[in-house]
C-alpha cells in the first residue's frame, strides 16, 4: 500500500517520471554551501548525490524512492478532513508526518519542506533498507529511520535527510518453541518493524496469546518503543517490553542484515533494550516472548478540583494511595489537565471483574471526596486483554514538547505531600501533565540490558507536556521549549530528590541539559562503545541519542 498522492504513485512505476514529480535537484540549482569532510552532503554541496545517481537508486529499489511530503502539503493533496488530520490511522500512512510536530522549522502559510526529509525509501524487504544504507554512506548523506512516527523528540525526520521508511514490514509469525542457540525460550511472536501494536493485539488473539505492549494503537512494537525500554499498562505483571525481547535482525551501519541475540552479537543486543530509538541501525523485525491470554478490567475516573491548591492535595492523595492497587499489580496511566483542574485515571487490572475494580479505586476517590474534588465520572470495560488495551486510534497533529522523570518508590512512599506541593507548583507554571504509574519493574533488575537502572526503583514515569497554536512565532515555541528545559523538568527533578533522576528517552526533553546521564545512567560509557563498534562513522544519529554529543543539533555536522 502506498500514500495515494498522485506523484507517489507515479514514483512506484516509473523511475523516470520519478525525477519529473519530484524535481530531483543538482548542484547548480542550489548556491554552493561551504562543506568539509565532517558534515553530511545537502543539496549544494558538490558530493549530493546527482540526478543521474537518484534515478539509478530508483531503478535499483524498482521505483520505491517516493519523495517526501509535509504533512501538511500531503493533506492538502488527499483532500483529508479536519478528522483525518488528528488521526493517527490515516496520517501514519503519510511518509512525511509526524504525530507530534518536534522541533518546528517553519509555520509560515507557504508549505515548505520544513525538517522534513526530502526522500525516502518505502521498503517492503529488508534488501530495500541495505540499498538505501549503502546509498547514504557511498554519498555521506544523513539519514533517519521512521515507522510510524509516533516519535516525540523529532528523532524520525530531518531536513536534507534520506528516510528509511519501515512502515510496510508487517510479517508476524508465531511460535511455541524460539530457539537461541540451544536454549529453547519459549511461546513468542516475531514482528516486522512497521507492525502496530494494534495489529500485534489482533493477531495474538487469534492464538490466544498476549504480548507485552502499551496503549497506543499505531505505535510500531519493533521500532523505537521497544529501543527505549517501553512502557505497558502490564508492565507490573510482565515488565517492559525491553525485558521481554528475544531477539532482532537489523540492517547495520555497513549494510550488512545480522540476527542479534543473547548468542549472536550479545552487545548490540545489550544496547538495543533500552539503549535509545534510532542509534543501532534498521531493525526489521524483533522477536517478543507472548504470554497466554486472559480477561481484565480497565477502570476510568475523571476528577474534578476547584483550585490548584485543591488538584496538589489531590495528587498528594493519590501518591498516598498508589500503592494500593501493589496486590494486584495493576498499571495505570492518569493525565492531569490545567483548565478545568482535572484527573483522568485509566487503571487497567488483570483478572478482575469491573466490580472487583471499582473496589480497589474506592478508597482513593473516597479520599478525593473528602478533599472537595468531585467524582464527574466512573467507568469500567472489561473483556479479553487484547481487545481492550488500546484504541481504536491515537490523536495526532498536536504541537507538542515533552519533558519527564522517573519518580523512585521512595519518594511516594515518604513524601507524597511534596508530590502535591509539585504538582501546584506545575500548573501554577501553565503545565499539564502525564503519569503513567506502570512501571514498577524491579523484579527485572537482573536482566543485562541497557535499560537505565532507574526504571528498576521507579514508582511512576511522570511527563510535563507543552503546546502552541499553529499560528505562534517561532520566538514564542522556543521560548515554549526553553521554559521546558530551564523551569518546569527541574521541579520533577527536585520532586524526585535525586540529583541524578533518570527519565524515559522516548517521551522526554530532546534539549535535556545532561541526557547522557538522566536517559542512560551508569550505561553510557559502554552504549558508546557499541556505538563505536557497530557504526563508527555515526550515521544513525538522533536528538539527545548515544554519540549525538558529536554533532550539532540536526546532525548534519561534526562539533567535536
């Protein structure tokens, strides 16, 4: 399946009409920029590639070079509704979209390119990803690697860039018996990289299975979420999604395709569980244990205080109460929203009917009474787990930033009023937030992986969020961004009470100060290593990503 822009389908079955549509460009018709050895070729530097090199690509990929549109100028091309544009379903089919508009270029009324990549490859086959790997170093251009685009940090679009797009490996395949070497590991699925979780859900019900995953239904399973250590509603019961991938095959920095696992390649398999989306290469698929299926129960509650003093106590009871739901190590993902002050609680429990649910929320929205909050609604869906862990769709085409923390278990337990004196603090700074109290995942410490430690004592991974309107200066989103950086994560670092606080790479600040640190912790100096070993020119480079501290902020060319 392909985006139905006219000029894309024409690029499938003609490379020639290709450099037509897409106005493949030489050097002429650009000024010569000035260019050394340690930047990426861009369109005017004497090392681009040529009309003649593009077409012969072309050729090579049996027309799956497709330029890149913005998602805007594809929109207006499809003709797509105000619906279709915050649907995450139909926009993920764009190339050139992205769910969360990070970091904004322009916003002018003229559409322009912005840092969207200016060609991309629609693979289908691993062989696709190899040529295009080969392409990009033979002519030292910068490359990202998107599947979804669920990215919130912009590490899957860059301007002047190649995209490898993954987004059509969809095989699943399952099996009772996954071999690694000699060891047999298991009931497991393998995935390719553009399969969403969505799918994934479906097709594991179908065999009865459930496997590890979040909420979001177009999120890729393969891609980054899993490279970042990914997060689950179940993650209490099961973990994370790093700590239960068997194995990867991937398309290296040198164009080779390699099976990783605990046997072949050990330290790339090491760095690629919770070592940072985008820094390893292409992965084509990855291998998940599956676990039997079975019924549970999503609560919902929506809360209502009158004040930010009153929405602070009540997350101070909440912090008083999260460890209620410990016996029956329920997941929960609750969002804080500024106008009106309100709690939205989503806990989902396994094997517990709604009944049994709304018994476990009752002491914690009795206590929320009993500070003056009003309960506005209560809900409970149950049924089979893969039916009801995710959405139909994902909202997106939001300008959004996000900055977050790992909150240990030490801090709720001996400080919850300093987790309500916080949260007023936020929302009296303008900020709206997101908590997903799922990750208490320390039974998992003595998997070797490089997923920060700090996921292994953390209560809640909280996340600050920031938007603008679309008409904002460019002055005012960086100045949006900035506040980010400089006001409002240091108050979830301080409500932390460490100095050196982790945080989730895959939802976070993209200009986070020290990310080496707060993203990999005490994994860093051997993350670089891996690096080092598996792609030592860097060309798989990413905002706040291992080795990016080399580079300038579009990657494009060496600081250091």
């Amino acid at each position: 399946m392909y985006l139905s822009l006219t000029s894309v389908n024409r690029v499938d079955r003609s490379a020639g009409m290709f450099l037509v549509m897409a106005g493949l460009v030489g050097a002429a018709q650009y000024p010569l920029s000035s260019v050394t050895q340690l930047c990426r070729n861009q369109p005017g530097d004497p090392g681009f590639p040529t009309r003649l090199h593009w077409s012969e690509l072309s050729a090579e990929l049996e027309g799956r070079l497709i330029p890149v549109y913005p998602s805007a100028k594809a929109c207006r091309e499809l003709q797509c509704t105000d619906a279709d544009w915050v649907s995450a379903s139909y926009r993920v089919v764009i190339p050139g979209e992205m769910h969360a508009v990070c970091p904004p270029i322009d916003n002018g009324t003229v559409c322009g390119q912005g840092n969207v990549p200016l060609y991309g490859i629609n693979a289908t086959t691993a062989s696709h990803i190899q040529t295009g790997v080969k392409f990009a170093v033979e002519h030292n251009l910068r490359v990202v690697v998107k599947s979804s685009g669920h990215d919130f940090l912009g590490r899957s679009t860059q301007k002047n860039s190649l995209m490898l797009w993954t987004h059509y490996l969809k095989n699943v395949s399952f099996t009772d018996s996954f071999f690694v070497g000699d060891a047999n590991l298991g009931s497991t699925v393998s995935v390719g990289s553009g399969c969403s979780l969505r799918e994934v859900y479906a097709a594991a019900k179908e065999k009865g299975k459930y496997v590890v995953g979040g909420t979001a239904a177009t999120v890729a399973a393969a891609g980054g979420y899993v490279q970042g250590a990914g997060h689950s509603v179940f993650s209490p019961i099961f973990g994370l999604a790093a700590d239960n991938v068997l194995e990867f095959r991937v398309v290296l920095a040198d164009g080779n395709l390699v099976t990783v696992n605990a046997v072949s390649h050990p330290d790339l398999f090491w760095a690629l569980r919770g070592g940072g989306a985008g820094s390893w290469g292409v992965a084509i698929s990855a291998t998940f244990r599956t676990y039997p299926n079975f019924p549970g129960t999503f609560h919902t509650a929506i809360i209502v205080a009158d004040s930010h003093n009153q929405a602070g106590a009540l997350m101070a009871a909440h912090a008083e109460h999260i460890f209620d739901w410990d016996d029956v190590r329920a997941g929960q993902y609750f969002f804080f929203y500024k106008t009106p002050n309100t709690l939205v609680v989503h806990t989902g429990f396994a094997n517990l009917t709604g009944d049994d649910a709304r018994a476990q929320m009752a002491p914690f929205l009795e206590a929320a009474v009993s500070l003056g909050a009003t309960v506005a609604f209560e809900n409970t869906t149950t049924g089979i787990v893969n039916d009801i862990v995710t959405t139909p769709d994902d909202p997106a085409g939001r300008n959004l930033i996000m900055g977050s923390r790992l909150i240990p278990e030490s801090t709720y337990r001996d400080h919850p009023k300093e987790i309500g004196k916080t949260y007023t603090a936020l929302l009296d700074q303008g900020v709206e937030g997101c908590v997903c109290a799922c990750c208490k995942v320390s039974e998992n410490k003595k998997i070797s992986s490089a997923v920060n430690p700090k996921w292994r004592t953390a209560k809640t991974h909280i996340v600050l969020f920031r938007t603008w309107e679309d008409t904002a200066l460019i002055s005012e989103i960086v100045q949006v961004k900035q506040q980010l950086t400089d006001e409002h994560v240091p108050l979830l670092a301080h409500m932390a009470g460490e100095t050196d606080s982790g945080a989730y790479s895959n939802e976070a600040d993209v200009q986070e100060p020290n990310f080496q640190e707060t993203f990999f912790g005490p994994n860093y100096a051997r993350l670089s290593e891996v690096k080092a070993a598996y792609d030592p020119h860097d060309l798989f480079i990413v905002g706040a990503g291992v080795g990016s501290e080399r580079w300038d902020k579009e990657g494009m060319c060496r600081v250091v």
